[in-house]
C-alpha cells in the first residue's frame, strides 16, 4: 500500500482514526472471548453475566465505525488503496461483531451449564486449548492489519486447519462420552456448541487474514486454496 501523505491532512487524519478504532473494537472482543472461555470452564457466572451485557459495546462500536467509513466515502471519495483500506475496514468490523456474538454465546452455555441441576462432575473436554488457539490467530489477523503485513496474515489461514482439526476432535469425545453415559447428553451439547462458537471465531479471524492481503496485494483470495494465496503473496506488488 501506498505511505504517500494525502494533500487535504484531515484526510490522513480520518483514515488513522477509523484504523485505530478498528484495533480498539479486536482489543474488546479479544477480551470478551477469553472472558467467556473463563466462565465456561470455571463457572464464573459473573464474569459470563459480564460478556453478555459487554456484548452491546461491541456492537456500538461496529455501528459507529461503519457510519465513519461511510462518511469518508462519501465526503472523500477514495480510491485505489484507500478504498481497499475501506471496504477491507467495513468487511472486518463485520467480522468482529459476529465474533463477539460468539463470545456471547459461549457465555450463555457457561450460564446453562453451571446453574443446571445435571450431572457436572465429569466433564468430558477442555475446550481451552482450541480457545487459544483461536484466539492468537486473531491477536495475530489484528496486527497483521496494523502493520499491514501480508505474509503474516498469511500465516494464520494455516492455522486455521488447526482449529478445524482441534474441533473435529472434540465432537468426536463428546459423541463418545454421551454414547456411554446418557446422563450427560445436555450438558455435552451444550459444550458442543461452545466449542462450534470457537471454531467460527477461527474462521472469522481467517477472514480478517483475507482481508489484510487483499487490502495489501489488491487480491481477493476468498475461497481460495492455501497454496495459492501462498503464491499470490510471494509475487512482488
């Protein structure tokens, strides 16, 4: 992408605050996830009380920002790298807010899992593992997208074949485990969706990925094979 200063500095100004903005939206649902992981395996009520009541700002945020591009666009007609920055910001916030939905989520299991009157003592998997592992991979799709650095995002659409892996793995234990104790079916599927929300937040942090190296390489490598995005971001810009 072009460093090049714009004439009218506002300019500069308006496209630094929306970036910062965007890196201040991954902070919050960075924290609201590991929050809800927290409360699942520890059954913190409160702190899963404290996800989904936080899960308002997080949408706030999205809200604000897209009506900030959106008076960029109108107001300064982009072009070129600009308008990549743009359409690649509206499409990741979009990205964050369903994350954060996912967040949410997972504290909402936590909530059923730890106030029902079920079986509790033998839960079958730790869905903390696969938890950070989704989540570095969006630490890492964020500052991919504040260095604007496309080998690293590339990096992390690797990684997402980890988590994918990680979750198949545990569906496979939890059908396990409600096969040989009946008793435990509910609160198994409701760690089966936890742990499906954490697959999602691995793939909407893919998606930022993607959308670091088309804002950097002007390429869209959506539904596109790991190998060639490797190409794609070998090949000099």
């Amino acid at each position: 992408m072009s460093t090049t200063l714009h004439t009218i500095k506002q300019f500069d100004v308006e496209l630094e605050a929306v970036r910062a903005k965007v890196l201040e939206m991954g902070g919050l649902v960075e924290e609201q996830i590991e929050k809800a992981v927290e409360s699942l395996h520890e059954g913190n009520l409160i702190l899963a009380d404290h996800v989904i009541s936080e899960d308002h700002h997080v949408n706030a945020l999205e809200v604000g920002i897209d009506e900030n591009c959106t008076f960029i666009i109108a107001r300064r007609q982009p072009a070129a790298s600009d308008l990549r920055l743009i359409i690649a910001i509206i499409k990741t916030i979009t990205d964050l807010e369903r994350m954060g939905d996912e967040a949410e989520k997972i504290a909402r299991m936590a909530k059923m899992i730890h106030t029902s009157d079920r079986l509790m003592h033998n839960r079958p998997v730790d869905l903390r593992h696969v938890a950070h592992l989704a989540v570095d991979m969006l630490r890492r799709a964020l500052d991919s997208f504040a260095r604007l650095d496309a080998n690293s995002a590339m990096k992390i659409l690797r990684d997402d074949l980890d988590v994918d892996e990680s979750f198949r793995g545990i569906l496979r234990q939890l059908i396990t485990f409600m096969m040989e104790d009946p008793r435990t079916i509910s609160n198994s599927i409701e760690l089966l969706f936890a742990a499906k929300a954490i697959e999602r937040i691995g793939d909407h942090a893919k998606n930022i990925a993607e959308y670091v190296i088309f804002l950097v390489k002007g390429k869209d490598v959506r539904h596109t094979s790991v190998e060639e995005v490797e190409k794609e971001v070998s090949l000099p810009f």
